[in-house]
C-alpha cells in the first residue's frame, strides 16, 4: 500500500471516521500564460445589484482561445473574492462559441475591493490538460465606505450553518510546502448527513485563498473507499457518502489562508469556511 494513503487511512482511523474520501492534490498548471481580456463590464458596480461582465482569454501569442475542455462538468469555473476574504462566490459562465465570449452575471454583497478568478482548462496546445486560473480586480461601490475585515485564524473547529454543524478537522502541526491532508464533519439537525451528492462531479471542492498575496489553490474530494464502522457491514456502508470528506493539498508558503469549501446536499450547494495559520 502506499505509504501516503497509509497515513491518511490512520489518521481517519483515530478521528473515528468511519467512510473516507481520500482527495487528489491540486495540479500544476499549464505552461502557457493566459489572460482575461474583459470586452464589457458596468461603469458603475453597486452592490447588491446584477452586474454582467463579459470577457475573453487569451494565450501569450494575443490569440483568442477558442476551444476548453470541460473540468468538473463545466468549462468555466468563476470565483470572486473580497481581498479581505470576507465574501466567496462560486459561478459558471455562459459561453459564446461564435464570438469566445463568456458573460457572467455577479451580485456582490458588499462594498469593496475584489478580485475575480476565471479557472479552466484550455483545449488547445496542452496535451497534459492542466488547468490555469487568470486574474482581475475590480472595485465596487464607493471604497470610502469599505472597511476591510481582519483574517483571524480560527480557534474553534465546529461551526452553524443554518441546520448544518460543520467540523473541521485540521492538522496542528501542518507546514508549507508538505502535502496535508484536512477534513470536514457534516450533520444536519444533529445526525450525521451520510447522503452527500456529488457537486460538479465530487463529493466537495474547496477554494484556498492566501490573505494579502491572494494566491489561488483548488483541490477537490474523490471517494476512493469505504471502511467498517461500528460494526456495519460493507453492503450497508457502500450507499453512504459522508458524513466526512477529506480533502489533501500543499501550502506553498507560510502565512494565513481561508478555506472555502463546498459540498451539496438535499439538491442545495452550501458553502462553509474555515481559516488556517502555517509557518
């Protein structure tokens, strides 16, 4: 067995995980460098109101791309942060196959500073088929009224999510630039929630931003196997997912990140949060 999957089994095992779902790590991207070249976006952003923003990718010839490949059963994925982490959005583009044009309509919550994250997988010239996230910032409403919001690591592993108790389980000794592995506890209503659907393919995706820098990484779950638990057998613990997905990555420098993760369940994607500190 391999030693790395070893390890994640037996930490499972001591945090009385019963079902486990061991998470690919965050690939690297492609070689070539992209750009997001925004063709049409509001003069003014105000909050809490519908903003289209048209845009197109370029490569770093100045060519158009043209053609993607579909990732997590989309082509598109958008994400929008405000710099000081306090707001998370995760859409999907419509796309325009005569013109290469993506529109996204956004609603930002607050007033200021944010930054947009067009992540892909171009189709052309990337035979690996790695995936880039681009970048643009952009800024809403009046920034005299913006105030931004301290990045505290958290204290307390659970937190209330509407009828959803969320624990996270992360690694205190965790360092950068060596591949850990976190998870997350899921009940509803005070039972563990065992019926997770797949979102976008896998059963949870978290988005990990860097606060300051703002650096990107993505990694998402795929359940590789199930174990016995408290005397169930394998047939009745094969329809299960959850209550715990897992969830392994490589931090690349020290500091403070957020970690945005979401799963769905019942038909409804939730997202959750937690903060993390690494020296």
């Amino acid at each position: 067995m391999n030693n790395k999957i070893f390890i994640a089994i037996i930490l499972i095992i001591i945090s009385g995980i019963g079902g486990y779902y061991l998470l690919s790590k965050p690939v690297e991207q492609s070689h070539r460098s992209y750009e997001m070249e925004v063709t049409s976006k509001p003069s003014n952003i105000d909050p809490k109101k519908p903003a289209t923003f048209r845009y197109k990718i370029k490569n770093d010839k100045g060519e158009v791309l043209k053609n993607y490949e579909v990732a997590h059963e989309k082509i598109m994925h958008f994400i929008t942060v405000r710099k000081d982490l306090a707001y998370f959005q995760h859409l999907h583009p419509d796309f325009n196959e005569v013109t290469s044009e993506f529109t996204v309509v956004v609603t930002f919550p607050e007033v200021g500073p944010y930054r947009l994250f067009p992540d892909f997988t171009p189709g052309d010239d990337n035979p690996q088929k790695l995936p880039v996230t681009v970048q643009h910032d952009i800024n809403v409403g009046s920034l005299n009224k913006y105030y931004a919001q301290s990045v505290v690591q958290d204290r307390e592993q659970t937190k209330i999510y509407g009828d959803y108790k969320i624990t996270t389980t992360f690694p205190k000794d965790a360092k950068k630039q060596t591949e850990i592995t976190y998870s997350l506890s899921i009940s509803q209503n005070g039972r563990p929630v065992t019926n997770l659907e797949k979102y976008l393919g896998a059963l949870g995706h978290s988005v990990i931003i860097k606060e300051g820098s703002l650096d990107f990484i993505h990694t998402h779950a795929e359940d590789m196997a199930m174990m016995d638990h408290q005397g169930m057998s394998q047939e009745m613990m094969m329809g299960m997912t959850g209550p715990y997905i897992s969830f392994s990555t490589t931090f690349p420098a020290s500091g403070v990140y957020k970690i945005f993760t979401q799963f769905q369940h019942q038909g409804k994607v939730l997202t959750t949060d937690y903060t993390v500190r690494l020296e």
